[in-house]
C-alpha cells in the first residue's frame, strides 16, 4: 500500500467528520470543508493506486 492511499483515506475520514458535524449544527461552511476533504482524499488515494499498479508494472 502506497502511502498515498493511506494518507487518501484518513483525509476521507476526516473529510466525512466535518461534513457530519458541518450537518448537524448547520454550519454549512464546515459541511463544505468536508465534502472538499474527502474529494481529496479520494484523489489522493487514487493517484497511490496508479503509482502502486505502475510500481507492480514494472517488477514484471
């Protein structure tokens, strides 16, 4: 696992807490802060994928 999908992942997580909280108190800016975490994130875990399957690419 590269560690951009890790990195991907947790920014998802956190993404998803704001977004949830964002929600819950009305605070639309946060709620937008989170959805764009987890849009990052899951660019992010994305681009870690591509290099891992490039990585396994060449080794063979």
């Amino acid at each position: 696992m590269h560690k951009d999908q890790m990195d991907g992942a947790g920014k998802q997580v956190k993404g998803s807490l704001k977004d949830a909280a964002g929600g819950l108190t009305g605070n639309e800016k946060l709620q937008s802060e989170g959805k764009l975490d987890k849009a990052e994130g899951k660019v992010q875990q994305k681009v870690g994928e591509a290099k891992d399957a490039v990585r396994d690419a060449l080794k063979h």
